[in-house]
C-alpha cells in the first residue's frame, strides 16, 4: 500500500525535518510546491510556461494551474509507491481537486502538527538560517547531523560550511504575524479533512525523535484504520 501524505503544520512546528525524514524511511518523494514550480518551469512543459507567465507578471500561481502541476507530478513513476506533499494544498478548492486526482489510488494521510504558538514564537524568533545558502539551522542535511537543532550565531551550516545568522524576518511582531495567516488559511483545510479516518493530529512540542515516534505510530494506525474499514 503506497503512502500519499499530506503535512499540514505551521512555520517552527517542524514539518520540514520530519518529512524530510518520512521520505528517507520510506523511500518516497518529498514534493513541494516551489520545486515542482521549478521543475515545471525548466522543463518548459505546457503548464510550466502558463506558470512562467503568470509570475512573470508578479502574480500568484492561480489553483487551476498549481492543480495541474501537482497532477503530472502525481503522475511520475516514482510517486507510484507513494508520496509526502508540503505546502500543497493550501486551500480547500486545491484540496477538493487532490482528492480527484487520487481518485483510484490508495487514501491520503494527512497529519498535523500541531505546536502552542508561546513554543512557536519562542523557536522562530531564535531560529539561524545560514548566510550563504539560506537554508534554516534545524532542517538536518541527508544523513541527519543535528535534527531539530535551532542552532546559534556563529555556528557553521550543516550543508555548506556558511555562517549561521539570526533571521531578520522572524521578529515577534513578523512571527505572530505569519502564525496568524497561517491559522487564517489553515483552519477550511483542517476542517475539510478533519473527521476522515485517515486524519491525525501530532504533538509537535516534543523532541523531534519523539514527534518522528508519534508520527510513525499514527501513520501507521491510519493506514489499519482504512485497510480495517475496507474489509
Ligand atoms: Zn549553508
């Protein structure tokens, strides 16, 4: 039974690190919506030059066009055996298309992490990011050396040897702000998936070794619950 999972949590909660290594265990694609924005626009297929077009113009990617883009994604060999999406979707008319293109395919998971915004303020507005590459201080590089570690001023990144700055953006005032936005947009998408079967909630204020724990557990009982009820 292939894994297609959906990661829903805000910044700071930790997504990045646990899906990061969800994907190594299971062997699957991570897939976010930047690199597939990316990738559709270097390989110049068809939707990839609406993209172009549309960003060109200083717009956002409209719902029609991420939509088709995450479906050819979907559609590649090595998404057959599963998936973990970030940053998709992000609104419910996205998330009423996702679940068309899974039509016939095994269900989605979708987990959230779930942090209280004192614990998430507390680690944004500490949180290093590296000057050269830009990279933030607790995503682990492949391997994993310091999982989770928010890092401190003057320590070198763990991907290219730059220097560890504090993040100018991550303020209080920006903090709560995007946290804010983030609730705003988040809530119709948790509410749309919440009373499925397959949706689970994780504590996110434990060490990362615990959430990864939390989150291999509820994956896997959400995935004997739909096996369970298909019988
Ligand atoms: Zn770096």
């Amino acid at each position: 039974m292939a894994l297609n999972l959906i990661m829903l949590g805000p910044p700071g909660a930790g997504k990045g690190t646990q899906a990061e290594r969800l994907a190594r265990e299971h062997r699957i694609p991570k897939i976010s919506t930047g690199d597939m924005l990316r990738a559709a626009v270097q390989d110049g297929t068809e939707i990839g030059r609406r993209a172009q077009a549309i960003m060109d113009r200083g717009e956002l990617v409209s719902d029609d066009v991420m939509i088709g883009i995450v479906s050819d994604r979907l559609a590649r060999p090595d998404a057959a055996c599963g998936f973990i999406l970030d940053g998709f979707p992000r609104t419910v008319a996205q998330a009423t298309a996702l679940d068309a293109i899974m039509d016939g395919r095994d269900p989605l998971i979708v987990v959230e992490i779930v942090v209280p915004e004192p614990e998430l303020v507390r680690r944004l507005s500490t949180r290093m990011i590296c000057e050269s590459c830009g990279r933030t201080a607790d995503i682990p590089p492949r391997g994993g050396i310091r999982p989770g570690d928010p890092g401190q001023a003057g320590d070198r990144c763990a991907f290219c040897g730059g220097k560890l700055v504090q993040r100018t953006d991550d303020s209080d005032v920006v903090v709560r702000e995007r946290l804010r936005v983030y609730r705003m947009n988040t809530k119709p998408l948790v509410d749309f998936y919440r009373n499925r079967e397959t949706f689970r909630s994780v504590n996110g204020a434990q060490a990362p070794d615990q959430v990864a724990a939390e989150l291999a557990a509820e994956i896997a009982a959400a995935r004997n619950a739909r096996v369970g009820g298909r019988l």
